[in-house]
C-alpha cells in the first residue's frame, strides 16, 4: 500500500502531466518518447517541498516502478503509477462532491478537506459514495472523476476566451479552483453548468464582456476567461447525471451546499 506522501505525489504529477500536454514545446516541460516529462524544479513547487527531497523522493518511486526519472529532463508516470494517481484523484474528486452536495461544505473549503480524507476513506465507503450520488462524471468545479477501473473522460471542450461575440457556451469547469477564483466565479454566476453569451471582445483592452443566463452582464479580462472551459449550449446539458442548477452555486452562502 502507498504511503499518504507518494499517492500526493503520484496525483500532483499527473495533472503537472496533463497540464503539460496543453502547453506548447519550450514552456517549461519536456519530451520524453514522445510523453510530456515534467521538470523537478516544477514538481517540487507544486507539492510544496525543496528539489532534493523531490528528487528523492521520485527516485524511490521510480524504484517501485511507478515514475520513470530522466535526469536533467524530469519525471512521468508508469502505467501502474498512472493507474493509482487515478485511484486517489477518484477518491479525492468523490469526497468533493459528497462534502459539497450531502454535507453542504462550500465549494472553495472542499478541496483541503478531501486531501486529508483521501488517503483514509476505504474503497467500500468510496462505493457507497459514488452510489448515493448517482455515479457522477464530474466533482463540484467541473474536473473528471475518474471511473473505478481507473480509466478518465477528458471530453472536447474550448476555452471562454476563444468564444466569439454573439456566441452561446455552457461552462463545464473551472481550472483556477483557488478560493478566492471560485468565490469570484460564483458571485458572477460563472458556474458550471451556466450558460454565457458573449456580448462584447476587446482585443486593445483585452477584455469581454459575458452574460451569465439572465444575470447582469459581466466584465473580465481574457486571461481570466481562459480559466473557464466551455461547450456548446446542446452539448452542455450531457454532464454528471446529479448536481444542483447554477443558480444554487450562485446564491448559497458560507456553508450551504455548492455544486
């Protein structure tokens, strides 16, 4: 059984790997045969530790064959460290939705509570879990829950910023899940599962304004748009088969429940 240090680690690596994969070459990770390879420097900053500890600490993974290590380019993961990464993200990404949806824990304080719970609940719990909430496809912020057999759905999505004006989007997620990102998304609707039009893009000032369904219209700036991934309206109402309407993540407060 994995120690709680290497599952964080095995998790961390693997959406260092996906995020890696939307880069394009030279912005700071590698190839590897063919595979994104991310950097020790990267890895280190993302778990929170000095280099020389990460480096350690991936050499023994790499020992029980769950990373390989190229020195000077970095890590990835092997199959069998792919494949337990998913194990603990689907335990992590269940525990959200189960705190956020059952227990009513905000959306943005969900996130720390099921990284302590994630190396603790049991895989019999975990099956109740995913049962109670109707086998969802998706945690509270839109990420994929990865299926039991360890396999993940990364569905065809486009960025809010490449929208056009006049065009009609569904949110499906939200990639900056800091506190404060997600407290600024609910207040001005931006929510999964809302959908946006866009009503104006100024390529001088860098900014768009949206409109969340009926909500007032809303100005951001295209950075801030390209933390939103989107679908076409039709292909938005295809997601997890629970969850509360965007309305409900909108207007709850400190302690009710975000979906």
């Amino acid at each position: 059984m994995a120690s709680r240090t290497i599952e964080n680690y095995l998790k961390q690596l693997w959406l260092e790997e996906q995020a890696a994969a939307r880069c394009a070459p030279g912005e700071g990770n590698r190839l590897v045969r063919g595979r994104p390879c991310v950097s020790m420097g990267r890895l280190a900053q993302t778990v929170g530790v000095t280099p020389g500890t990460t480096t350690t600490m991936v050499k023994a993974m790499a020992d029980a064959g769950l990373a390989r290590y190229t020195p000077r380019a970095g890590v990835r993961l092997t199959r069998a460290g792919e494949q337990l990464a998913l194990h603990v993200l689907r335990r992590h990404r269940l525990l959200e939705l189960f705190l956020v949806e059952v227990l009513g824990i905000d959306w943005a304080a969900a996130h720390n509570e099921a990284e302590e719970l994630e190396h603790a609940v049991s895989d019999m719990v975990l099956a109740h879990m995913d049962r109670l909430l109707g086998h969802p496809s998706v945690d509270p912020h839109g990420d994929p829950i990865p299926t039991a057999c360890g396999s993940v759905h990364m569905p065809d999505v486009s960025s809010l910023s490449d929208i056009k004006p006049g065009g009609r989007t569904t949110i499906v997620r939200i990639l900056d899940q800091s506190p404060e990102f997600l407290d600024f998304a609910r207040n001005c609707g931006l929510v999964p599962r809302a959908q946006v039009t866009v009503e104006k893009v100024s390529g001088q000032s860098q900014a768009m304004s949206v409109r969340p369904g009926s909500l007032p219209e809303v100005s951001i700036s295209v950075a801030v748009a390209g933390k939103f991934q989107v679908v076409p309206c039709r292909a938005g109402r295809h997601r997890a088969k629970r969850g509360r309407p965007a309305a409900a993540l909108r207007t709850a407060g400190p302690g009710q429940g975000r979906a």
